[in-house]
C-alpha cells in the first residue's frame, strides 16, 4: 500500500552536516522493502563514544536485548538496522538472529560483534532470516555508500518521509556538529515508541556524560510524543560520538562546554520528535498539549497524556470540532488532582472554559474557525500549583485505520 505524504511533512529533508568518522551504507536485502532499502550500516572510526536509551517493553526485541547488554562498554564500532521485520517474539531463533548479523557487519568493520549495535524495525512475530542480510553485508563496497536522507529512506516503514535534523555549534572556536535521523509514524508511545532514532557527532564525550545528557534531552523529546498511546518491543535512541572535532573531551557534566552541546542535541531530539508526531499514520493535524498549574510536574504529565492519548479528544481535532467538553472528561478521568471549579482550557489563545464552565467570552464560530488551523495547542490550567508538562500528539483519523489495517496485507 503506497501512502501519501503527510500533509505535515517538512518541504525538504533537512541539510545536514558529514560527520567525520562515519560512514553510511544502504542497500536492499533480497528485494528491499516496499521497493526501497532497507539495510543500514553504519561505520564508525576507532574510539567512538556510545549512550542509549531504550523501550520500557516487557516484551521487547532481540535487538533491544543485544544493545542493552552492550552499551554499558561505551563505545562502538558499528551500527546495522534492517526495516520490515522487527526480529521481536520470535523465541531464542531472535537472538541467535542478531549474533550472527552483528558478526558479519563486525567482519565487514573489522571489529568485535559486541561493538556492533543492532535495530530491526517491521513486523513482529515473523522469524528473520539472517541469510539474505548477511550476505547483503557481504557485498557492501563503497559505491553504496550514502548521505543522510539515504540512511533515513533506508530505516522507514509506514513512514511517509524520511527524518533528519542536525545542528552545528563552535565550541573552543571549532565547529561541532550534531547530525540525526530517525523513524517512526505509528505506535508511538512513550516511553519512546515504534521509533528508531540515531544521532551522530564529531563532538569528543565521554560515554558517561553522554549517557546523562541524552537521557535529561530524551525525556522532553521523545518520551513526550504519543500517537496512538501503544509502546512498541524495539524502540531505541543511539548517539554515537566519534570524537573527530579538534578540541578537548567532555569529561565531567562540570564542564562549562556541557551547556552548549546540551542545548544542540536537545534542539535535534526535539525536531525529530515532532516530525514523528507530524508523520503520525494518518494524522491531519498536529496537536500540542499543555498543562499548568498543576500539584507536580508528574502530576501535569500525567493529565497532559490522558488528552493527548483520548481517542475522543483526537478525533474531535479530526473533525474540526471544538469540542472542550472531551478535553474536561480526560483531565477527569485521570485521577490526579483537579478542582472543577477552577479549571481553565485554552484552544489557542482562545479562552474556553472558567470557573467551572463555558467562558462567557466563548464564541462558537472563533473556535470552529481556529479548529481548522494544521497546528492545534490545547492548553489547561489547573490553578493549583506550580506543575507543567507539554505532550505532543497528532489527531486520529480514518487513515489510521486504514494503515494498520492492512499493515500485514
């Protein structure tokens, strides 16, 4: 089934910087997948950094289980991501999948198979064979070697477009820079989602500092988009730093260089994030829940999940319907802290509710006009405390149905 693009896609893959000390190869394995490739490997130079980040799944991949049980060494030779098959449920054959993919991808590096990170992305229950991969590697030579937005093609499934984001900062008067892609459209959930994210850097940290600085950017990035409120088994965010940039390591957090390199990846992980959201299978429109005034920031967040995850509130946005009344049933239904007395909603700038009921302000034809924009803001302010969270989400159409409907067809 061939998709269109989604009406919220960028106008163009982002430009992004080369990263000395990767290289990226794509090609398909057998036929590809829906016509494109579908094989990632990614070579890294010698003493690159790793941190990750992974899904929450009890039930997740072979994949997820090779990466966990290596990220703690902190460096990495190689990455290699297959998009069709997600290598999940499929009994001790999954494991034994990714050791003998990550020992030909390590003999095409020329490094150990445990310096190898893996992802598959795709169906979940259908045993991989690692036959046609492998002998995809095999073949690899440098006429396949691509750019960014080819690593991008090459990891989508349902995805409508290829993501890219990048950012580039001077740090001891030498440029670094910070270049990702990622994929993801459909059980996006946190804690993270049916998404594969990886970014890359010449930036010289250490795996430590690493480690901290992308779990503090994950938690407002990708863990705080949903699209459909299910949590896949082989989500995973991967930075990997190569150390080319000629300037002293990041050793410690201490180090006053921190803040700048934080911001940057921070910026990146929030722009891939939102193209997520924005590629959500079917969605029309992007949604940005926010919620203030709350007990606590959990408090907030949880409030804000329940909007963005109702169904009824997304198929409101759907039909243009200004319909506050579900975003007051979703606060409710929370079982956090509220006082209906004094809730506030916001669509926009437009004040809906107060003091327990419609705003005499509330004019029908300003909210059915504002419902039409591409880009919808619900905002709730509980007057109670000091908590906040913002959720992003996307509304839920007749496509969503469409596409998971015949995902397996």
């Amino acid at each position: 089934m061939e998709l269109n693009i989604s009406p919220l896609a960028p106008a163009q893959f982002a430009e992004l910087n080369v990263i000395e000390g990767v290289e990226l190869f794509t090609a398909p394995i057998g036929a590809g997948y829906k016509g494109r490739n579908n094989l990632l490997l990614a070579k890294f130079s010698e003493g690159t950094k790793v941190a990750g980040v992974f899904t929450t799944s009890k039930c997740a991949s072979a994949p997820i289980d090779w990466c966990k049980a290596h990220i703690e060494n902190g460096v990495a030779r190689g990455l290699l991501v297959n998009a069709g098959n997600a290598n999940a449920f499929v009994g001790k054959v999954g494991a034994e999948t990714v050791e003998q993919t990550a020992q030909a991808a390590a003999a095409f590096i020329g490094c150990t198979p445990q310096d190898v990170f893996v992802s598959s992305t795709g169906v979940i229950g259908e045993p991989l064979d690692p036959a046609p991969m492998m002998e995809t590697i095999s073949k690899l030579d440098e006429s396949q070697l691509g750019d960014y937005q080819a690593a991008a093609n090459a990891i989508r499934t349902t995805d409508t477009y290829a993501k890219g984001a990048g950012a580039v900062l001077v740090m001891d008067g030498v440029e670094v820079n910070i270049s990702g892609i990622a994929k993801g459209s459909g059980m996006i959930a946190p804690n993270m989602a049916t998404m594969l994210a990886y970014i890359f850097t010449d930036a010289p940290v250490a795996a430590p500092v690493l480690d901290a600085l992308l779990k503090k950017a994950n938690q407002k990035s990708f863990n705080a988009i949903t699209v459909d409120s299910d949590t896949s088994t082989s989500d995973c965010c991967l930075v990997f730093a190569t150390g080319k940039a000629n300037i002293d390591p990041i050793e410690d957090l201490d180090d006053p260089r921190c803040a700048g390199f934080a911001e940057a990846l921070n910026a990146v992980l929030h722009d891939l994030a939102l193209q997520i959201v924005c590629d959500g299978e079917g969605a029309q429109k992007l949604i940005t829940v926010k919620v203030d005034g709350a007990t606590s920031d959990e408090s907030a967040d949880i409030i804000a999940r329940s909007i963005a995850n109702s169904p009824l509130v997304k198929t409101a946005v759907a039909g243009e319907d200004a319909n506050w009344g579900r975003v007051v049933m979703a606060v409710g239904k929370a079982g956090q802290p509220a006082d209906r007395d004094k809730l506030e909603i916001r669509f926009g700038d437009l004040l809906l509710t107060e003091q327990g009921r419609r705003s005499p302000r509330y004019r029908e034809e300003d909210a059915a006009a504002y419902m039409k924009n591409d880009q919808i803001e619900i905002s709730v302010h509980l007057v109670l405390g000091e908590g906040k969270a913002t959720i992003y989400t996307c509304d839920l159409t007749h496509g969503y149905i469409t596409i998971n409907g015949d995902y397996r067809s």
